[in-house]
C-alpha cells in the first residue's frame, strides 16, 4: 500500500458527559482516549484540512486521524476542548445553528441522554479563533430525507451561511443528520461542500465519496484496547465485524 493510500479513521463524538447514552463519553474517558492518541504520535486535524490534504494527493501517515463533534454541545467548550489543547489536537464540530445556544431539542435523542446545553456564539467564535473547525448539521437537525428538496437545500445551505455570516470564514464541511439522506441530499453536499460526514462505519481511504465520507462512531471504540490497535489491520477487520452485524440488525 502506497502512503498516499493510507485509510484515515474519522472519529464521531457527540457529548461529552456522565449520563452514560449512546452518543455520550465520559470526560475520563475521553481524556484517556486522547492522551493514548498524543502519547501514540498522532496528528489530529480537521476535516476541512484532511479534505485538502486528499485532494492535493498528498503523502498521508497512518498517525493521521480526524476528530468530529456532532450537534454542538456546550460540554464541548467545557469538557472536551481543554483537553484538546493539552495535545494541540484541531477538531470539526457540526452545528445545529437555529438552535445554538439553546438545547438539543430534537426528536430521536437517547432517552438516556438528558436535555443538554448547546454552543453559543460566543463560545463558538472564541473557539473558531483557537482553531476549531464548524461545519454545518443543517438549521433544526432535521431528517433530510422526509423534506422536499428545496427544504433540505435550504436546511443545509442556510445553516452554512448562518456559520459563515457570524464567523466570517468559509464553512467547507458538513454531516447529515442521523447519517440520513437521499440523492437529492447528496447532491447538495457534492456541490457546496468540501467533505461531507455519513454514518457509514470505515476509515477513509484514497478513493473517497466526498458527500459520504466514512466515520467511526466512538460507541465502537468504548475499549480503550481498540485505540492501541486504530493503524492494524486487526482494527479493521474489527470494523468490518461491526459492519457484518450492523446488516443483520
């Protein structure tokens, strides 16, 4: 395998908390996965950067590894970016923009997931000035695939430039809510967005779907052994397990 053809794992996360749901990890947790990814070499980088980095064909390590935040929690700013900054890690996170500030106040959280706290704009600009990276989860975190095209197109097009108009920088990337969408939805994120987040469980490799990029959902990855092995080729026949029982589900 060329270096150039060296898949990239693009972790997800989501809260940051004790409540223990499917989309929370600990602080703990958390602090202990990115000390094992600093103390393990890695570099972590955006997903607007690793977008470029792909499409200018450049050499890629196998200690390269993208961070992702999805909804825009506030425990971001509390939890999760000081421990960032400890390891100079970058990160994306994907906003809910009609509802920063507010609470995730969607349909289809954990139940176990208690009613959490958003970014503000505040936050959010003081964090795009110590180099995070927002990137669209369209204007309500709506389901792309029950809107006509013209409400999806508005959905993810209008949260962009509601980033873009606060922070005055370019909004290149962007995640479908609940991994959900259709051609229609496709079709707007190939043509105004850099790279695009799927649920779809892999790394990403050389030869990537830039409106359906591949992640890796940290629910995967609660064993802190599974860090050790991210660059094996073990890690990825792991992945392909989880794949196998995702179908029969």
């Amino acid at each position: 395998m060329k270096v150039t053809d060296m898949p990239v794992p693009i972790l997800t996360y989501h809260s940051i908390d004790e409540s223990g749901s499917t989309i929370s990890t600990s602080p703990q947790i958390f602090r202990r996965q990115m000390r094992h990814l600093g103390q393990a070499g890695y570099r972590a980088i955006t997903l607007g950067e690793f977008a470029e980095i792909r499409n200018r064909g450049e050499a890629v390590s196998n200690k390269l590894v993208v961070l992702t935040f999805d909804d825009g929690f506030r425990n971001f700013y509390t939890y999760a970016y000081p421990i960032l900054a400890e390891h100079n890690f970058k990160a994306t996170v994907f906003l809910v923009t009609d509802m920063c500030g507010q609470h995730n106040d969607w349909p289809g959280n954990p139940r176990d997931l208690p009613r959490s706290e958003l970014l503000d704009w505040d936050e959010i600009r003081e964090l795009s000035e110590a180099g995070i990276e927002f990137g669209s989860h369209t204007r309500t975190h709506a389901d792309l695939t029950r809107l006509n095209p013209n409400e999806a197109r508005n959905e993810m097009i209008d949260s962009a430039k509601q980033i873009s108009d606060r922070l005055g920088r370019e909004v290149s990337t962007f995640a479908y809510p609940y991994g959900r969408m259709n051609r229609e939805a496709r079709r707007v994120a190939f043509d105004n967005f850099a790279a695009s987040c799927s649920t779809n469980l892999g790394k990403v490799g050389s030869r990537f779907d830039k409106a359906a990029l591949n992640r890796i959902d940290t629910y995967y990855l609660s064993n802190e052994r599974l860090f050790e092995l991210m660059p094996t080729a073990a890690f990825d026949n792991y992945l392909r397990l989880r794949n196998a029982m995702r179908r029969v589900r």
